[in-house]
C-alpha cells in the first residue's frame, strides 16, 4: 500500500493534467494543453531532483518553497542528515576515547590484517618493540621482528603467549599474546615482563645455591648421626630422638635433591637430548624397587608396546618413578597400582592407574605446583617433598610430551604421560624416530 504522501502526490498531478484537459477543450488545441502540462510538470520534478542530488551528495541546504510529496521527502533528508551529523559526533568521542585509553596502557597493542602487516598499534607497541609509525604501518610485523619463537608463534598462535627478548631495550623480556578478532584480523598484544623474569631468575639462582649449601651441613649432621646411632655405649633414651633426627635429615635431604633437579630442569633450554631409552627394561627395574616392600600394594605392569624412547635417560627414570612412586604412597596396601606403557593415534603413553585417595577435581590443576599436597600431613608422613609433580610436568616439556590428571576423591586416580611420534623409536631396530 502506497504512503499518503504519494497518494497524496498522485492525485495532484491527476488533477494538474484534468486541468490541462478541461482547458484544452474549453479554449481548443487540446495537444498544447497537454503538453505544456507535462512540461511544467517536468520542469518542477527535475529542478527538485537537482536539489534532492546536491542535498544528498554535497550536503547543500533543500529549498524552502516546496510542497506536497517533495516537502516531505526534502524533510527527511534533513532529518537523516541530523541523524548523520549526531552519530559521528559519538563516533568521534568515542574513537577519541579509545585513543586515550590506549595510549594510557602499558601493554603494547597492534592490529595485524590477515597478511601480519601493522594496520595500527598504540604508543606502548611503539616503545616496547622500537616501531617507527611514520615508515612501519603497513609492514609486516615478522619482517620487523625476526625472532624465531615469535615467527613460529605468529604462524600458529593457539591462544598461549611467547616470551622475546625485547629488541628496543637491552635486557629486556616481552611476552607476546596473538588474538584473532574480526574478519582476518588479529590483535598482538605485548607486556614487559622483564621485572617478572628477573625475580623467577633470582628465585630458581637463590633456591639453587641454597639448596647445594645446605647439602654440606646435612651430610655431615647425618654422618654424625649415623655414627651415634651405631654407638653400643649410646644411652638408651637417646636412641629414639637419634632415630627420628636421622629420618628428618633423610627427608631434608631429598627435598634439597628435588629442589636442585627441579632447578636444573626450570634453568634449562631447549629440547632433552635423544639419547636410546629402553622403556621396557627400566619399568621392570622399577617394578622390582617397588615389589620389594612388604607394605606396597599389588603392583602390575603391562606392555601394549615394546617402543623405546629418544631422550634423556634420567629425566625419563625421574618422571616414571615419581609417577609410580606418588601411586604407591597414596594407595592403601590391600589397593592396587596399574603401570601401562602403550603404542596410540598421537605415539606412545605411559599410564600410572590406582585405588588409592585420589584428587578432589578443584584440586587437580594445583598438583604440579612445588610444594602442593593434596593432604599435607598424609604426604610428609609418608615422606614425600612436594615437588615430584613439579618435576614430572618440567621434564615431559622437555621431551615435547604432556601430562594429564584424571581423578576423583576416593576413587583413585590416573596419571597419563603423552609422548610425540618424534620420541619414539623401535626397542631393537636403529635409534631413529618412529613416524
């Protein structure tokens, strides 16, 4: 259904070419009429459409005669062009306010399009990175920053951050983080974390001497100790505070060994080395240590595959141990601890399965923290130092492998390590990788 205004319009001109009809007969020459009609009406059109085009494309002001249908439709324009004027005023002071907040970040921002060239960044990316805005907009940023983690993390950002070396200060530590947002688009977002980096650095170089000093004054405490417990003239009473001064060095002493292999393992760069590992024969070693004792509950091993590893042979005994041993402390003796080495689509896993107390499912992202417990009194009871978790998820990164925790309070639980294809090689054939 037609608007009013053009209902309006339509019946105008009818009665304009009425007019000319009934004047056409009434003076003769009924054709002139017609035309000249036509014409004027023509003439009135075309001179509102010239108005309507400059009010439309130049912003020119409409004419105020008007009537009717072209009234209306100048009023609207008018009024669109109002609304127009208001938005981009909000569009203005909102971008101003964007730009403010932006400049007053300290982390570095920058939009790369979908062929990683800078499309903007804020001042903070200007400082942090040492960009020049006036000559490396529209760059490539990887042409800027050559770095090979950043490269490989531009490539294949998978929402983690990267850690670089920062190329406008010396010394200095960027984590970057890439996003993608709208349409082939995607936002780096750089903070300077070079205060963070030279604390943990501190941390590990503190705990690392720490611990290598106090190894000299446990030895020989214990030595002490030691010969004073084999002493057959050794009053009677003090052999019980002996006996459990002798335990408390014992589990001092594995805490420092820890801290220190745990230290190694954050100070570390770069891959494992790959070296032969036969799997096989060093599980049933440590099956053996375990079977040994009276109190350990039933302990089986099975072997889905004879596959060997490419790493480092003692990190490796480091994270199956541990594994192994955490199973055994935790599960009652009347409980049973399942170790399965096996072939899968994504290479080969190492599984550790028990019924033992098992991890409250809140808990479970903690356990790899230093010095997390679970149950802390049950643990320190049992002799453990905290940190073998810690140690477990350190070395598996560096052999590309990952770890992960299944469990429930109660219920026991089940550790699973994954190792990649390029780990792995076959027990008896040439040490090179399987897949």
């Amino acid at each position: 259904m037609l608007p009013n205004r053009w209902v309006s319009h339509f019946a105008y001109a009818g009665a304009w070419l009425a007019l000319a009809l009934v004047a056409g007969i009434w003076l003769g020459n009924l054709a002139w009429w017609l035309v000249g009609a036509l014409a004027l009406y023509l003439i009135v059109t075309l001179r509102n459409l010239y108005y309507l085009d400059r009010a439309l494309e130049k912003g020119a002001p409409v004419p105020s005669d008007t009537r009717g249908l072209w009234a209306e439709l100048f009023s609207i324009v008018v009024r669109l062009r109002s609304k127009s004027r208001h938005r981009k005023k909000r569009y203005r002071r909102l971008l101003r306010a964007v730009r403010q907040s932006t400049r007053a970040l300290h982390d570095g921002g920058i939009i790369l399009n979908a062929q990683n060239e800078i499309q903007w960044c804020n001042r903070a990316a200007v400082r942090l990175l040492g960009l020049n805005l006036a000559t490396d907009v529209g760059h490539r940023i990887d042409n800027l920053i050559r770095n090979p983690d950043f490269v490989s993390h531009l490539e294949n950002p998978g929402g983690n951050t990267v850690s670089i070396p920062s190329p406008a200060v010396e010394g200095g530590q960027l984590s970057v983080q890439i996003i993608p947002y709208g349409r082939n688009q995607r936002l780096a977002i750089i903070r300077d974390v070079t205060r963070e980096v030279r604390l943990e650095r501190t941390r590990r170089d503190f705990v690392a001497n720490a611990s290598h000093e106090l190894r000299s004054p446990l030895t020989v405490i214990g030595g002490y100790l030691d010969a004073m417990a084999h002493d057959l003239d050794l009053n009677g009473d003090w052999r019980t505070p002996i006996a459990e001064m002798e335990r408390q060095v014992s589990r001092m002493t594995r805490i420092l060994r820890d801290l220190i292999e745990l230290t190694r393992l954050e100070s570390s760069h770069g891959e494992a080395p790959h070296d032969f590992i036969d799997v096989v024969g060093m599980l049933k070693f440590i099956e053996r240590e375990f079977v040994s004792s009276p109190l350990t509950p039933r302990i089986s091993v099975h072997f889905g595959s004879d596959l060997a590893l490419l790493g480092s042979e003692a990190e490796v005994h480091s994270i199956f141990h541990n594994l192994v041993s955490n199973a055994v402390r935790f599960t009652p003796p009347d409980g049973s601890v399942d170790v399965c080495w096996e072939r899968n689509e994504n290479g080969a896993a190492f599984s550790v399965r028990d019924t033992g107390i098992g991890i409250p499912e809140e808990l479970i992202p903690r356990v790899t923290e230093r010095f997390f417990r679970v149950d802390p009194g049950r643990s320190r009871e049992l002799g453990g130092t905290g940190l073998g978790l810690a140690i477990v998820k350190h070395a598996l990164q560096r052999h590309g492998a990952s770890l992960s925790i299944r469990s429930e309070a109660g219920e026991g639980s089940l550790f699973t390590c994954q190792f990649p294809d390029t780990r792995l090689v076959a027990r008896g054939g040439p040490a090179r990788a399987v897949g």
